[in-house]
C-alpha cells in the first residue's frame, strides 16, 4: 500500500545508461514488484557527453554539432523507446494534477509592455514564468544588456533572470549607457523582478569569473562576489517578512537556489525568509528598493498568482505614470 500511494503518478518507466542485457533483465521484475510499465531505455552514449561548468550544463548553443547529436540521440529513441506506449500514457495524461494557469477574468487583462533581459548572459528563465506574465496581459518585450545600449522605449516593467553576468563582466561594465539606462529606470519607479545573474547585475559591482571587480548598474548596494561552493542550494518556498511592492505578508511563492557567487549586506535589508521543504533550515534572502524585488532565488510564478497580478498592475501603473509627464 505505502508503495502504490508513492507511485500512484508514476505511469511509466524509462531507463537511462542501461546495457540491453540488463534492461531485458530488470525489465520484468520492475514491472512485477510496481505495476508500472516500463516503456524503454537508452545505452551510454558517448557522443552526447555535455560539459558541465560552476551554474550547471554548458548550454546548446555552445555545443559544437549539438544538432548531428540530437539526430544521433533521436535514432537510439527509434530503437529503443516504445513509442506507443509513450503516447498512451501523454493521452491520458489530461487528468494530472497541475499549477492552475495565471488568468485575470475574461476581458480585464490589461495591456503592458514587460522588458525581458536574455542573451548571452542572462539566459535561465522558466517560460511559465514568461507565459504567466503574457496571461496577464504583457507583450514580452526581449532585450540584450550585453548588445544594446539601452532599454526599449516605452517600457512598463522589467525582468532580469539568471545567467552568467560573471562570465560577461567586462562588456556589460564597457555598456556604461545600459547599466545608466537600467538605474534611471529603477529609480523612475519601474517594476522590476531580478533573479540570481539579474540580482547581481543590479548590484554596485561583480567580480567576474576573471577576478576582477567591474561596475554594474548600482541599483543596489553590494559586490557580488565569488563564494566558491554553493552556501545555498535546493528547492524552497518564500515568505514576505512585511508587505512588498508585489506580494502583502502571509503570501508564499516557490523557488530554488543555486549559485557559487554571493553578495554581503546587513540582515536588515532583506524582505522574505527561505523555507526548505524539509528539515528546518531557512536562511533571509530577497531585497527591495521603490518597485525592485531582487535576489538570489529563482522564483515560479505559477504557484503564487497574486505576484504576477500584482506585478502587472504595478506595471500598468508605471506606464500610466509616465504617460503623465
């Protein structure tokens, strides 16, 4: 009984790194002890080795003949996945649980622009995320800090996400009119969400991965430094310590943690504590200036509706703002 409420989502089973003869082995007694199928496998594969660096994998467009790989990769599925037995399970699929989507009611979503940072250096983002924010109204505005020299004209809000903005330190500091451009917008009011890389851009300065200090856009007090190890890391659910410009006290929001840099400052100045789902540990995180939220952690939206509709009127109320002047 313990093990069927444990697996009671699990539809299928597919093995990774496995020799035919022990998947041909194995594949009976799994399926007898769980009652779940087991619907294929995929040997070790030496061509499709991706390299690893201090935030996770290198990403695609950095893989030399990443397509020839995936061609490969797609040709050991043929062989080796049952594919009807996949497509049964995503059939029925329709019954599973999930995160309701981020919806205003029917007529009432209103109309904002929403600057979204992504190049080379600011690349990690859920696209919930980026959907949550389309339901409620925004047209995503993409951006780059690296090769642009300023933000969009007629912005109503703002979004940094992770990356490696150590890894660029030197030309997002040499892109002195974006980083001013940046400032002048937090300091006009504009809501602004910034996660990890994003956090540290925001920030006095950034030791780059090269060891030396560059100015960023000085949004907010602090260097952002290398730890050398992961102080924090793992998935956790985030609460306000008082009211914030998006989320009131008593609001959760889920997230993770993950990053070998790390940024000093007082106690005082971080708005929200970090629950680890198990275990007890918590640690503050999370600061705020005007309508800038800012930290490390990564944030998913979907699990807390009442961030994206409050950061999107916060958003409509910017544009209004500035519309005035």
């Amino acid at each position: 009984k313990t093990c069927e409420k444990k697996t009671r989502n699990i539809r299928g089973i597919f093995f990774n790194r496995m020799s035919s003869m022990i998947y041909n082995r194995l594949k009976p007694m799994v399926e007898e002890r769980f009652q779940i199928p087991v619907i294929g496998y995929l040997p070790e594969l030496k061509f499709l080795q991706v390299g690893s660096r201090h935030l996770g994998l290198v990403l695609p467009d950095e893989i030399d003949g990443i397509r020839g790989q995936l061609e490969q990769l797609a040709d050991q599925l043929d062989d080796n996945l049952e594919w009807e037995s996949l497509l049964r399970i995503a059939a029925a699929a329709d019954g599973c649980d999930r995160e309701a989507p981020v919806r205003p009611e029917a007529g009432m979503a209103p109309h904002f622009r929403l600057g979204i940072a992504r190049d080379e250096a600011f690349c990690f983002y859920y696209e919930d995320n980026l959907r949550a924010m389309e339901q409620a109204g925004a047209e995503l505005v993409y951006f780059s800090p690296l090769h642009q020299k300023e933000l969009p004209k007629r912005l109503d809000g703002l979004i940094l996400g992770g990356g490696y903005p150590e890894n660029h330190g030197e030309a997002l500091a040499a892109n002195g009119t974006m980083r001013d451009s940046v400032a002048a917008a937090a300091g006009s009011g504009m809501p602004i969400l910034a996660e990890c890389g994003g956090y540290l851009y925001l920030l006095d300065r950034l030791e780059g991965a090269d060891g030396t200090d560059y100015p960023m856009a000085g949004v907010l007090r602090g260097h952002g430094y290398r730890a050398g190890k992961t102080g924090r890391f793992g998935y956790i659910t985030l609460r306000p310590n008082r009211s914030l410009p998006f989320l009131q006290e008593g609001a959760e929001i889920k997230g993770h943690e993950f990053h070998y840099w790390d940024c000093g400052c007082g106690e005082d100045e971080f708005c929200m504590t970090a629950v680890k789902p198990n275990g007890g540990r918590y640690w503050s995180c999370m600061r705020t200036v005007k309508r800038v939220m800012a930290g490390f952690p990564h944030l998913y939206y979907p699990s807390c509706p009442e961030l994206v509709q409050s950061f999107a009127g916060q958003c409509v109320v910017y544009g209004k703002e500035r519309d005035k002047e």
